[in-house]
C-alpha cells in the first residue's frame, strides 16, 4: 500500500511520528462520525402514552436500580410523534438548560448511549388512544415544574419521573394503582415509587427491550 511505501523510504525515528499522528487520525474520524444518538427506526411503531424504561449511566441510577432491584432506573412517557418522537419525563440531567425539572427531550436523546445503558418500551393495553392523549396532555401541563424527590408519598411537591407519570395516570384512570417501596438507607429513607412498579404492570406489552 502507498502507506507502507512511505514507512520504507523515511527514518526509523519518523516511522513512530507517522503511526501515531495516522492512529490519531483515525480515532478522531471515528469520533467525529459516530452518531451519539439512539437509531429509532431499529424500535417498532410507538403510540402516544408509551412508556419508555432507561438504566442511566451515573452513580445515582446504580443506587436507584439496587434499591429497587430493577433493572431500570428512569421513565417517561411518548408525547408527540411528529416531527420527531418526543418523551415527557422529570429528571436531573438530560437538558443542560433546565436540569432538574420537567422537560420534553427526543427519544434519539432520551436513549443516547450517554444516558442510557438499558432499554425498554412499554404499552399499557388498558389506555385506549383518547385516554393517551389525555394523559400526555397532563403531563405536558407539568412541564417546567421543578423535580423534587422526596421519601413522603403524601408530600403535594414530589415530582420525579414515576410520579409525573403515576399522578397523571391516576387522573384519567382512577383505579389505576402502584405500589410504592419502603426503603431505609442512608441517603433515601421513606417511601418511593419506583420504576420497577410500572415494568410489573401485567396488563401491558413489551414492545421493545434491549
């Protein structure tokens, strides 16, 4: 190859140069061109009210997972369709400009490798597309309100991403009920809802895990 031409024909000491400066090359082109974003066309058709399941990527998903002995740290809810494919959901860290609060983020972004180690998408088969969309809408009602994690299950300011959800569920369909989890720890003590009680919903579909 004319690579290997050229290594002939120069000095020994400028052999290294060359290989480190086209190995450097090569890994800045890799860099550059990987896409950082999720492919949604791998994922099947998704309805608005869908839910989408993520395992994070920092130390505060790890505790959430091990605590509720899930696989699944974070969750929110297919809001809009077009022109791209939006979720609703509270959290800390997705939107470097309103961090800790409720903010609509593209699926791409929401299940980006940066934020997502594990996957999964759930259906509720008991919510029709009108009461969906009746949903969203309330949690769309929600947006920008801060995120506010709290063991009190009574508490009228807790907003976290099970909540957000659970709350505007409840709303539309009253009968509708999750279990929250009573843990006792260091840094969480009370009651929380965790991601775990709407993957145990048995009346739903798996649409997608990974």
């Amino acid at each position: 190859s004319l690579m290997l031409k050229v290594l002939s024909i120069i000095k020994p000491s400028a052999k290294v140069l060359v290989i480190v400066l086209c190995l450097g090359f090569c890994i800045f082109s890799l860099i550059k061109n990987a896409d950082p974003y999720f492919d949604t066309s791998k994922l099947p058709k998704l309805q608005i009210g869908d839910l989408v399941l993520r395992k994070g990527t920092v130390l505060d998903s790890s505790i959430i997972t091990h605590l509720s002995k899930s696989n699944y740290s974070h969750i929110g809810i297919i809001s809009d369709l077009t022109p791209q494919i939006m979720v609703t959901h509270a959290t800390t860290d997705d939107e470097l400009t309103h961090k800790d609060a409720v903010v609509t983020t593209p699926l791409k972004v929401f299940l980006a490798k940066a934020f997502a180690k594990k996957i999964a998408i759930l259906r509720l088969n008991f919510i029709d597309d009108e009461k969906a969309q009746l949903i969203v809408d309330k949690v769309k009602q929600k947006l920008g309100y801060p995120y506010y994690i709290t063991g009190d299950k009574n508490s009228p300011k807790k907003m976290y991403c099970t909540t957000l959800l659970n709350d505007a569920i409840k709303e539309v369909c009253p009968k509708f009920s999750l279990q929250y989890q009573h843990v006792n720890q260091p840094i969480f003590k009370g009651d929380y809802l965790f991601v775990e009680a709407f993957f145990q919903i048995k009346d739903k579909t798996l649409l997608y895990q990974r």
